[in-house]
C-alpha cells in the first residue's frame, strides 16, 4: 500500500497546485473587460459557447460562413444572439482574417479570448476523398487557427492579456475509418496546442500573460456528425452541446490552462495508443469505431461552395459584412 499512498499523495498535491497557480498566475475571464471571438459560432457548439459567454455580460464576435436572420428562423432554425456581432468570414482565408481583424479592432475593440473552434469533416475513405474535400477540411479545420492566432496573438502580448483556447478532439489521438482527413487535422491541432503554450512562455509563470486551454471532446449531439451511429452510448455517450460549453467557459472563468477531456473515457485513449496493435484491433473492431462513419450524412460540399462563394465577393472587392442585434 505504501507505492500506491504515496502516489495518490503526490497526486493530489499535483491537482491542489495546479487548481490555485490557474487562479494565480496569470490572466482570468472578466466580462467588463474581455472581448471573446469564436470562429464557427453561428451553429453547433460555438453557437452555445456565444450564448453562455453572452449571458455573462462579455462582448462576443463570431466568425461564420454562415450568419443568422434577424428575426425568423432560417433553415436550421437559428437566429442572431442578442448583443453579439457576427462577421461573414470564411477562417480558412488568410486574407479575409487579416481583414476582419482590422474591422473588428475598430468597431469592438482588440480580442483577448479566442476560441478556435470552426471545423467540418466528411465521411468518405481516403481514396474516395476528392482533393477539395482534403484541402478544405485541413484549412478549415487545422490551418485557420494558425491564421487567426497569428492574427490576433500580437494585440494579446502587447497587452499582456489572452486566452487562446482550442476546440480538439478525441479524434485526434485515436481516429476511425473514414475520418482521416479530419483526424488528422485534430492531430495537428493538438500538437499546435502544446508548442504554442511553450512559444508564449511556461504555463509556470505566465511571463506573457496569455494562457492557453485544449479542450477534446467526444462526440457532440450536432450536425456535424449528423447520421453517425455512436458505438457505445453507454461507454461513449454523445454529448450535449450545452454541456460542453458549460465545460469550457468554467475553465476560462478559472484561468484553467493545459488539457480538457469529456467525457470521462476519452481520459483513457491517449493511454490505449500505447497497447500493442493486434489488442487495438480487437477492441477497436469489438466496438464497432471503424463502421460508425458509414451512416455519416456529408455537408461539405456545400461548406465548400459557401467558402468559395465568399472568397469571389472579396476578390471584387466587397467588404467583410458584419452585423449587431441589439
């Protein structure tokens, strides 16, 4: 029992540090003070992450290909939030990034909170995959928070105040059958996670002001995943948008940094690549991973046609549309 008290010991004391060096050391979430940007926030999770930090009284700018009426229902049944802008911006376009930050420098103010959290898949094996669709869900996906961290870190640093959070996957340490592309780019998002905390200082001490969150759920009740059979609800429940959102604002109200798994399962995956291969596949074939996809309704197509859509507009010359309900 000695190995295993002490270990729990250490353990404890581990989580009691970190719990107070997040409230600490560095930079924690004020509404008064901070303006928080989520990039896919018109639907799906971002939409409920703009609701909760709304209601919190925070300033709260989105970027979507796609943005709400005003009034009635659109097709997905989805109005503006009330007291948030929205900027039609495709994140995959460096360029459009560049401008929208400018335009919303100006009109609300510089970002402290980003939230990185726009992405698509499409549930097709890697060689029925058309080169466009690997392209797109690797810029959406991956390469869009290159853009829009190396966008608005700078104004960050400058003020010694940020928070860079990025919306992963579980996916990203373990991924099924039709979903290369799209785990792949969570891979990445991962990695980019862990440099940039490193790059803006040692979580420690905070030098930059500007902390950093993962957060890697497992499969969320929206439609991205729409048509998908969940394996196991019972070992891999699918969750509630809501309930990750509540997640994830708690741990930016907390100052919280390093690495959120939900549900509890996904905790364990990282570990489960470490077993050798031949138990991998049993487990992974007992569970029924690799056939989930095959029921997967795909929308990228039309994701691709919006993005691209809005890139000829730019290229005329029209200005990124932005939008305010009051």
């Amino acid at each position: 029992m000695g190995p295993l008290l002490f270990t729990l010991f250490v353990y404890h004391l581990n989580k009691q540090f970190r719990f107070f060096s997040n409230l600490l050391i560095g930079n924690y979430f004020e509404p008064e003070r901070d303006i928080v940007l989520i990039t896919g926030g018109a639907s799906g999770l971002g939409r409920e992450l703009a609701l909760k930090f709304a209601s919190k009284g925070a300033k709260v700018v989105i970027l979507d290909i796609h943005i709400p009426v005003d009034s009635q229902d659109d097709e997905d049944n989805l109005t503006k939030i009330k007291g948030v802008t929205y900027y039609q911006c495709d994140v995959s376009n460096r360029v459009q990034v560049s401008m929208v930050q400018k335009q919303i420098k100006q009109e609300v103010g510089k970002v402290t909170i980003l939230i990185n959290n726009a992405g698509i898949t499409t549930g097709k094996t890697l060689l029925n995959l058309s080169y466009e669709e690997i392209e797109k869900t690797i810029q959406i996906n991956l390469l869009s928070s290159f853009y829009t961290i190396k966008t608005f870190l700078p104004d960050m640093i400058k003020m010694k105040r940020g928070y860079i959070v990025t919306i992963g996957s579980v996916l990203g340490y373990m991924s099924p059958a039709r979903l290369s592309a799209y785990g792949a780019s969570k891979s990445g998002l991962i990695a980019l996670h862990e440099s940039l905390t490193y790059e803006v200082g040692p979580p420690s001490i905070n030098p930059s002001g500007v902390k950093t969150l993962l957060i890697c759920p497992g499969q969320l009740k929206t439609g991205m995943f729409k048509g998908v059979v969940t394996p196991s609800t019972l070992l891999a429940p699918e969750l509630e948008p809501t309930y990750v959102a509540n997640s994830v604002y708690s741990a930016v109200e907390l100052g919280r940094r390093g690495e959120i798994r939900l549900p509890f399962y996904t905790n364990l995956i990282p570990v489960f690549r470490a077993v050798p291969w031949p138990i991998v596949e049993l487990v992974r074939g007992f569970s029924g991973i690799d056939s989930s996809m095959r029921t997967f309704k795909d929308t990228i197509s039309k994701v691709a046609s919006k993005a691209s859509s809005i890139a000829s507009r730019s290229l005329v010359g029209s200005r990124i549309s932005s939008a305010k309900t009051i």
